[in-house]
C-alpha cells in the first residue's frame, strides 16, 4: 500500500506529543494554525484532512485542496464542515461521535455547583481580603428539577450524575429512549412542562436550523423564575438577547456557560477593533458578549468543557481509527 500523506490543523504542544509518541506515522504533518485557503497550501497535496472546530471547510478550503478525500474532524459537531460542498467533490467525512459524555457532564456540573454554591462570587469576594459570607447563601441540589434538553450520550450521563445528587429530573428530546427513563428513574416531557417545572436545565443538543436560538425570549418567559440555565453545548442554542433580558428581569438567577453565541468574535476582538469596515451587526454582537460576561450571576468557561487529557487521548485515539479504517477501504465513524 503507497503511504498516505496526512494533514492535521489546529494541533496543541499536547495533541503533537501524544500524536509523535502513540501513532508513528511517517507521513503526518501537524500544523497549529486552523485551516484555511491559505493554511491549506501546507497540505495542498494531503489526501487526509484532520481539522478541529476552528477550521471552516468550505468551496474555498476544498479547492486550495485538490487531492483531499477524507475531512476528519476531532470533535463530535460538525457545523465547520460544509457537507454538501465535500460531497460536491467526493470528499468523506468522519467524526468523533463518543469521546467525551462523562467529561462534559462533569463539567456542566461545575457550572451547576459554582452558580448554587456561590464558588465564583466566593473567590472574587477573597481576593479583596472579604471573607464574610453575606450574600453567599446556595441552595441544595437534592430535591431540585434539573430539566435536561437533549438525552444523547451526554444528556444521559448528566441524567445519572443528578440523580446521584438526590434530584429529580424531567428531559426533553425528539427520540425517546423509555427504556433508560425507567431504568434510571426520570422522566420525558413536552418542552413546555420542562420549562415551567425546571430549577435548572440544561442543554446537550446538537447546533442546526432546528435548533438555533431554542432559547429564545418565548422560552424564557415560559421558565419558572429563577432557575439557573446550563449550556455546554453549543453557543447559538441561546439567543443572547433573550439571555440578557432574562437575566436582567430576574427570571434567570444565574447561567453557565461553556459556550456563546458569537464566542468566535471575543477571540478575535483585537483584530475588529483595527478593522472599521467590520459589520456592525458583529461589533454589536460583541459588546452583547461583554455585557454577559460582566455580570457576576454568569459564569463562563472558555469552551473547555470537552478539554481533558483522557477526553483528549480518546478523540486523537478515534481520529486516528477512522484515517486507519480510511486507508484499510473501509470508514468508522463517517458523517452522512
């Protein structure tokens, strides 16, 4: 079999040392920067693509790459990849469908606990030498509704989590599984009983047209007051606005947030600010960002809620068996 050149994008000092230890492939070129037409040019004669979510494939990635046949993503989404422009081309694509549920619901739990416990407040309050605990009253998790939106393999784990806290759990999801909600003791409702009845909920969708801003103001206003709102998924899920206004109303008493919608543009923010013929719709799109990052009823983590070694380990490991299945005439973990 001739070798295969292969290319990955957006590779960490971590993902290079686990790559050149554990796959001694000859033919792997590792790269930092995330793909683009321009990046491209160091893989241009690649037919294995490994990219992360910061990469956008599209007409112009794919043209800059004339002998590319397979796009593998490290991560679970997919939204980076423009599939009908791979399948133009006959260009396959693999994702990393299981590598982080328990990961992710762990974390989603540390958002949880910061927000009822105060943590975030508590830190704050001591670098100031403040060590009183006025204003620092939580609240229990046992006995709470948390409301999970979305029971995939990390809905699920966030089910089993919670109910090792004492809570009660009501989900909502377009495929039910009856089976776990029995086995696991919750139980599935309309989106509408979820948001009435919820102390916290949760969100473990994945991002599309259907799934874009499905908290939005309407949402919102149909929550019982109070609740905490956890979205480690993906940022567009929550229309900010709505965020905004639900927290300034006090029906949100807190959110955690893994992810934002816009979040791109906060890394991006020096670069905008020596670009005058930047959109307003995206300068005003920051300051929203801004304006919830500032407030101390939020707690945000910069999209780190996958970012473990084992999750690491276990996504570089299934990338790796999917370009191996790739080479072997087969394909594990295709995206159709």
């Amino acid at each position: 079999m001739k070798n295969i050149k292969i290319a990955f994008f957006e590779v960490s000092k971590e993902d290079r040392e686990y790559v050149e230890k554990s796959h001694k492939e000859k033919d792997i070129v590792l790269i930092e920067e995330p793909l683009t037409p321009e990046s491209a040019q160091r893989a241009k004669d690649c037919e294995i693509v490994s990219v992360f979510i910061n990469s956008k494939v599209d007409a112009a990635v794919l043209e800059a790459l004339p002998d590319v046949k397979l796009i593998a993503t490290r991560s679970t989404g997919f939204d980076h990849i423009n599939k009908n422009d791979c399948t133009a081309r006959g260009v396959r694509i693999t994702n990393v469908p299981y590598y982080g549920e328990n990961t992710v619901a762990e974390h989603a739990f540390a958002l949880i606990l910061a927000l009822s416990r105060n943590v975030h407040k508590s830190y704050v309050r001591t670098l100031r030498n403040d060590y009183s605990i006025e204003g620092l009253k939580g609240f229990d998790l046992n006995g709470k509704t948390l409301g999970v939106v979305g029971t995939g393999r990390i809905g699920m784990h966030v089910i089993r989590i919670a109910k090792g806290f004492g809570m009660h759990v009501l989900a909502f999801d377009v495929h039910q599984d009856i089976f776990l909600s029995e086995i696991l003791h919750f139980k599935y409702a309309s989106m509408e009983e979820l948001l009435a009845q919820s102390d916290i909920i949760s969100l473990h969708t994945p991002y599309n047209e259907s799934t874009h801003h499905l908290i939005d103001e309407e949402a919102i206003y149909k929550m019982k007051p109070g609740v905490l709102l956890i979205n480690t998924a993906r940022g567009g899920l929550i229309d900010n606005n709505a965020l905004i206004q639900g927290l300034d109303k006090k029906i949100i008493a807190g959110a955690g947030l893994d992810v934002l919608e816009g979040e791109e543009l906060i890394r991006e923010e020096k670069q905008l600010l020596h670009h005058t013929d930047e959109s307003s719709a995206k300068l005003e799109e920051l300051l929203k960002n801004h304006l919830l990052l500032s407030q101390d009823n939020v707690v945000f983590t910069p999209h780190i809620a996958f970012y473990s070694q084992e999750a690491l380990e276990r996504i570089l490991d299934s990338t790796m068996a999917s370009i191996e299945s790739f080479k072997q005439g087969a394909l594990l973990n295709e995206v159709k």
